[in-house]
C-alpha cells in the first residue's frame, strides 16, 4: 500500500511540472508575439523620419525701422480735373517737362488717351514690320531676350508693380513677334499698320482744345503723380548730420497720400535707420557695402553704403545707407521695416528638433543621427550661424562632419551610432 501512494504522489508530482513548464512556453510564446506585435506597432507608429542635407545661403540680419530720404521736389501744377498724364510714375523727365494735358469735359479726355494709346502702337507694328532692332540679332539672342522679358514680366507682377509688368508684358509680346518673324520669315503688319493709322486720324479729327501742364521743376528727375505728404520732414541735404531725435519725430509723422505730383531729382537716395548699439557697433566695423531687405514691401533687396551713424543718448544710433539703385517701387517707399544683412554663410540648415548632444570622450559634442542604409550613424555639426530653430552647419572636408545628400534623421525611437533599422 505504501509502494502504492508513493507511485501515486510521484505520478501527481511529475503532471504538475509538466502543466507549468507547459504554460512558461505558452506565456513565453504570448509573450514573444506580443513584443513583436508592440515593436511592429510602434514602427508603424513612429516611422524614421529623414531630410537630405543640401546647402542654403542664409543671412544674418537685423530688423530696424527706417525712413528714406530724397532729393525730390513737388509739382506746383495743378492736375485735378480731367487731365490725361503723357507720363508714366518712375520715368525719368526732363527739366520743366510737360506732363499732362486737361481738357473741358471727360469725353476729349478720354478721346485724347486713347489717342496716345493708338500711337503707341503705332509705332510698335511700325518698328516691328521693319525689324528695326531685330534685323541683325541672332535667334539665339532673340529668344535670351523674351525671356528676359518674361523674368522682368514675372518679377514685377509680383513686386505688385502694374506699370512695369505692362512694359514688361510688351517687350516680351515684340519679341516673341520679332523671333516668329526671324525664324519663319516676315509676318504682313501692313493690315493692322493701316487700321491703326486710320483710327489715329478719326481721333484727331475729334480733337479739342486742351491746355498743357508742366513740371515747373528746373531739374530733371523720376516723375511721380502722388505725394506722401512727407516730402519735407527732413532735409536730404542735412542727411549727414541727423539726430536720433530727428529721426524719432519723423517717424512719427503719418503719411498723407494725395494728387499733385513730384519730381524726385537725383538718383541717389538715402535710408536712415534707428539701431541699437550693439549693430552700430557691428555696422562701423563693416566693410564695403551691406544689403538692405525690405521684408513688409516685397521690394526688390538694395545694396547700399554706409554713410554716417549718429550715436544718441538713449543708446541707440542712427545709421544713414546711400543707395543708388532706382525703380519705380524703391522710390515709392518712405516708413518701412527693414532688414540689414550683417553677413552671408552657406551650409546645410538643420532644425534644432533633428540635433542631438552626445558625451564622447568627455566632451559634449552636437550632431546629428543620418540614416546610411539602415544603419544610423552620427555626425558632428560645424555650427557657423545659429538662428532661433536651426542651426547652418558648415560643409567640412574632414572628420565626421555632416555631409552634402547625408539623410538627416528628424524623429523616429530607440536611435543611437550604430543602430539598425527596419523601415
């Protein structure tokens, strides 16, 4: 009997480890699939997620407000009333040019525009039939020239200039003409040279009588038919002794747009702009010319020299910029934010979200994780000028330095140097 239990308790004993090593595999099975379940989970989830490192050129600036100056003088005329102007805003005019004709009544004025316009096509068809400025170009140099037109088209439609992306608009449509004309031969105008002439003189047949306004000015210069009422808040001949309280007040002074006309006669222009310390400093140790942006405008970028910087005693400065560059939209500008570019660097612009801090040997070192395959590597950044989310890392020759086409790994789990990655 006693055989008898012993067996029996031996028989229990060895069904009982044989159910928990059973149910340790099953739980450790559970357990396997359920972590590769989890990091398949999280893959999907948390993707590596990369950039291609390549080179940008970003610029170091300072925004300042700042208040232009011109030698510009305004048009005693008045031109209210039905007045048809023979000039366009930013043309340069000669001294005392007539600008403008008015007329009794709205209809001769109207009639007499469309004079203008109908003469100016004239001409073109005119000069186009004759090949005038074409007859001796090349194709090659024809169809350079439409797309100049087309780029200078572009750019001043989204400068918002009108004036300039008509003029633009029609050298590109003369040249598109001329370069049909030099590669398939002419092209008969004479139909449309004819319907031209004849309208021109149905419209003269109409034409009244009229008086002529002139600029009154004794110089030369770039027209414009409205004034900002700022013209003279500050001397342009005093520019090279202005005061941070001059330049305070003006800017101050609110700006009335009105009808009248100017003659702004000097192409040289100056920006004044009130600026801390800290970049007076830097400006007086600059050599050479700086760059002005006008970030609020959309105005073309101005390259521009410094004149004279004025300290005050609040601490900060004025600086006057002599610019020489004109168009119609630079001279339009008065009150505006800008933006003085201190300095240019190239380099591969990397988010502060993708950098990383790693102790080797010691020393804190600042990279990056880039994705080589699927293996993750680190490499070091050459920081050469820091904004407020990213940091442009100069190309480097040698050592582990980030490189031009390196994917940059911006988010992703579980990275360290030498990690393997399954995407």
């Amino acid at each position: 009997m006693a055989a008898k239990h012993r067996k029996k308790r031996r028989t229990s004993r060895f069904g009982t480890e044989h159910r928990v090593r059973r149910a340790l595999i099953v739980l450790l099975v559970l357990l396997l699939a359920g972590f590769g379940i989890y990091e398949a989970y999280s893959l999907n989830q948390n993707p590596i997620r990369t950039f291609t490192a390549v080179q940008e050129t970003m610029r170091d600036t300072v925004r300042a407000t700042a208040f232009i100056l011109r030698d510009e003088q305004s048009i005693q005329a008045d031109l209210s009333g039905y007045t048809v102007l023979f000039v366009q805003d930013g043309e340069r005019v000669e001294a005392d040019a007539t600008i403008a004709a008015r007329f009794p009544d709205a209809g001769s004025a109207q009639r007499y525009a469309q004079s203008i316009d109908l003469r100016r096509d004239y001409e073109r068809y005119v000069a186009l039939s004759a090949g005038r400025e074409y007859s001796s170009m090349k194709v090659t140099s024809l169809m350079r020239n439409a797309a100049d037109s087309m780029c200078a088209f572009l750019q001043a439609t989204d400068y918002g200039a009108i004036d300039s992306a008509r003029r633009s608009e029609t050298a590109y449509l003369d040249r598109e003409t001329a370069l049909e004309i030099a590669i398939g031969g002419s092209i008969d105008l004479s139909g449309k040279i004819a319907e031209l002439s004849q309208k021109i003189q149905a419209q003269d047949a109409m034409e009244g009588d009229y008086e002529t306004i002139s600029t009154g000015v004794e110089n030369g210069g770039y027209f414009f038919s409205e004034t900002d009422g700022c013209e003279d808040v500050l001397s342009y001949d005093d520019v090279g002794s202005l005061t941070v309280e001059q330049l305070q007040t003006a800017l101050k002074e609110k700006t009335t747009h009105a009808d009248g006309g100017k003659v702004v006669k000097s192409h040289v222009w100056y920006i004044a702009a009130l600026v801390d310390a800290k970049t007076a400093e830097t400006l007086s140790d600059q050599k050479g010319s700086v760059g002005i942006c006008f970030p609020q405008t959309g105005v073309q970028d101005v390259t521009a020299q410094i004149e004279y910087i004025n300290a005050g005693a609040d601490g900060r400065s004025v600086v006057v910029f002599r610019c020489i560059e004109v168009s119609e939209q630079l001279l339009r500008l008065r009150k505006e934010e800008i933006d003085i570019v201190l300095g240019e660097q190239t380099g591969f612009k990397v988010p502060n979200t993708a950098i990383r801090v790693l102790d080797i040997d010691g020393e804190q070192v600042r990279g990056v994780y880039v994705l080589r395959g699927n293996i993750v590597s680190f490499r070091r950044l050459n920081p050469v000028l820091t904004g407020e989310d990213y940091v442009l890392s100069a190309p480097s020759m040698t050592g582990n330095y980030l490189r031009l086409y390196d994917e940059i790994i911006s988010g992703g789990k579980n990275l360290h140097d030498g990690a393997v990655v399954y995407q």
